[in-house]
C-alpha cells in the first residue's frame, strides 16, 4: 500500500481550526482502523466493506436535527461530535487518497458524507474526484438536500457518484418536522427531501438512490413500512437504522427501539426493496404493527433463514446472493455496530448471520411486545461470541 504523503492529522481531539474540507475529512472510526490509521479489530472480526468520509466545518452542520451529534446546536467542540454512535477522527484528504492507492482488499465502496452547509456542495464533488485519481472504486455520495439545487446531481455524477444517498430519517411529516423542521429551529423540509429523491432518481436511475430512515422516533410500524414502499415507488430503496441515542443529543435519553419492532420493519423493508411483497398486501393490527408480510409463509420462512433482511442495508459492493429466483445485492456499506453496541442484539449484521443468530432473530420477531418500562425484558443471549467486559466496539 502506498502511504505517499502521510502527513499525520492529529486524531481527533487537538486543533481543528481551519482544518476543514475539501482539505480534511472526517473518518468514520471503522475506516480509520480499515485504512491503518487507528488500531483496534471488530467484534466478531466484523470487516468493513464501505469507507465512510465525512465532510467537516468549523461549527458543524448548520442544521439542528434533535438526534444528530453534528446538530449546530449541540453544545461541544468540533473534534467531540459524533455521527451514528461513533467518533469521526479528522485526516488530511491527500493522507486518505494516498491509502487508497491501492486501497485495502475488502474495501468496495467510498461514502462521502456532506453536511447542511454551502461549501458542502462545491466540497463534496472536489473530494470525490480526488479519490477517482487514485481508485476506481464506486463512490456514493451522502447528499443534505436543503441546500443542493436540484441540477446538482447530475454534477455529482459527473464528479464520480454512481450512486445517491438521501437521510429523510424520519417516517413521517410530522416527525420529519418535530425533530428536523420547525420544532427544532431546523432548516428542513419534508417536501423538499422527497422531491430531492424524485430528481437524484432522475440522474442516477432506477435502485441507485437509498433513502435512509431511522426506526424509533416515535413513528408506528405501518407508518415506517409505508414510507419505504413510498421510497420504492418512486424508484429508491431504503437504508434502514435504529435509532440510537447520540450523547449530547437532545434525544440522549429516549430509548432504542425494541428489537422485534426493528426485525419486522427489517423484514418488510427486504420484501419492499426486493419486490417480494408491497406494503400494500401487508396487515396491520389497530396499533400499526405488522401481522401480516403478504408473502407465502413457506417461502417467508426461507427469507428469514438466509439472513439476508437482517444484514446492514445499504449501497452495494460486489457481493450478490441468489434467493428464489432473484439476485439480492449485499450492502457493502455494513458499517459495524453503527448504531448498536456489540453484543446479543446486533441491528444491523455487518457479515452473514450465523444459525445461532437467526435462532435469535426468530425469537424476536414473534416477541410479544415490550411494558412502556421495559421491566419484564426477556434475556436473550448467544451462547458463543459473548463480548464479556469488552467496553467498546472495536477491541485495541
Ligand atoms: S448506504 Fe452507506 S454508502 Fe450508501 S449513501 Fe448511505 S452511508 Fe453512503
């Protein structure tokens, strides 16, 4: 691997002034451990498939997201925000492009980030094209739409995107706009997302936009299904999270989800995207959760046992799985236990399931729904990979 001009950017907890984008970016501290620049392993020897850039500005993102770690109104240095559970150490942009030539084997994908600022537009595109010197691997662009004119995107292809993806994050209006919009102070609109969706559609075609949505802000499980089914139908797919509560946040102390919610939305959204099943052939009991997937129980079996709608849902790398008789893509961006601490209860699965944990999955699917307090809370646990006192996400 050549490391030609390794200037060496402090980690993440001195100085930052003016060391921004397109100069510096932040990486998510998987891609820092993947490109050598951090020490540490993964539980489960998890491998990180996708390097995750993010965008970085003296003052953070001007919007004000209420679960977000790089909201403007949360109270904390530049070097401190966190994005999706995890720290983003800051590296020079000539330090990451110079890893990248050659890039490490299990690396598929770059994931450009941008946050709610102008320059990010402008900024986005200079950093994507200096990793298209270097590599040929595909690259994605995270966009924030409320600042991006919509002919932006076919420049962002020209840049070297192939692929689009779009944090809508809430389910609903009403969500969107309590916790991004006008509850917060925020800039955001819901509309304003939705048609970004339509035109990154238009420039990059049919599968090539993910939606990202979170599980957890209050939204019910009809409510979420439909809105990934809303994303299908205008030619997106959608990149599913589970809530988790950022320290700092204005949403610090609001629970996780619990499980069996996120596993059944899980499901749906894998039926959605691949076709299987539309929402609109799904049940829904009188509280909006899911008593019915409107696919053949035999066949739905099948689905569950390969693992594959539990596994991080995001843009893909070279892996492809045959189910029936479709291709399933595998996300290359897994990131690792983004958005849930190594354990029992993996949200997202970064590598393929093992039997132990469908046994696990299955169990809670058909859980019975969770007291308000959470008192009652069945102990689930492997009876192998158990993380014993590790503190962390990564090992050292
Ligand atoms: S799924 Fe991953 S690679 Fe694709 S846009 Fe989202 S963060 Fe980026």
């Amino acid at each position: 691997m050549s490391h030609a001009g390794t200037e060496t950017a402090p980690d993440s907890a001195t100085a930052t002034a003016e060391r921004e984008s397109p100069e510096y970016v932040r990486l998510s501290t998987a891609a820092a451990m993947t490109l050598g620049l951090k020490p540490g392993r993964f539980y489960r020897n998890a491998r990180l498939h996708c390097l995750n850039l993010l965008l970085t500005y003296e003052g953070g993102c001007i919007a004000k997201c209420a679960y977000c770690g790089l909201s403007g109104e949360r109270a904390c240095a530049e070097a401190d925000r966190s994005f999706g559970r995890v720290d983003w150490p800051l590296h020079s942009t000539d330090e990451v492009v110079a890893r990248l030539d050659p890039p490490p084997a299990e690396i598929e994908r770059v994931c450009i980030s941008m946050v709610t600022r102008k320059r990010a537009v402008e900024d986005v595109k200079t950093v994507a094209r200096r990793i298209r010197e270097a590599s040929d691997l595909p690259i994605s662009m995270l966009v924030a739409p409320t600042l991006v004119p919509h002919e932006e995107y076919g420049k962002f292809r020209a840049a070297g995107a192939d692929r689009i993806g779009i944090a809508v994050d809430a389910a609903t209006p009403g969500i969107f706009d309590r916790y991004r919009g006008a509850g917060v102070g925020g800039p955001h609109k819901w509309e304003r997302y939705w048609e970004s969706v339509v035109t990154a559609v238009g420039a990059f075609g049919e599968g090539h936009v993910g939606v990202h949505l979170i599980v957890g802000l209050g939204e019910t499980e009809r409510e979420m299904i439909e809105t990934i089914q809303r994303a299908r139908d205008l030619g997106a797919v959608t990149h599913l999270f589970s809530f988790f509560p950022e320290k700092s946040s204005s949403l610090e102390g609001r629970a996780q989800p619990e499980i069996g919610r996120y596993r059944r939305v899980q499901l749906a959204r894998f039926l959605i995207d691949e076709k299987f099943a539309s929402a609109r052939q799904m049940a829904f009991d009188e509280s909006g959760r899911i008593t019915g997937f409107g696919f053949d129980d035999a066949r739905l079996d099948e689905v569950v046992a390969s693992g594959l709608p539990f596994r991080t849902s995001g843009c893909p790398g070279k892996t492809v799985v045959r189910l029936f008789t479709s291709e399933v893509e595998v996300g290359s961006c897994n990131r690792p236990y983004a958005n849930c601490l190594p354990g029992s209860e993996i949200r997202n699965f970064p590598f393929e399931p093992d039997k132990e944990d469908i046994a696990l999955v299955r169990a809670e699917l058909t859980a019975a729904p969770l007291p308000a307090s959470g008192e009652g809370r069945p102990r689930r646990t492997r009876t192998s990979h158990g993380i014993g006192n590790l503190a962390g996400w990564w090992e050292v």
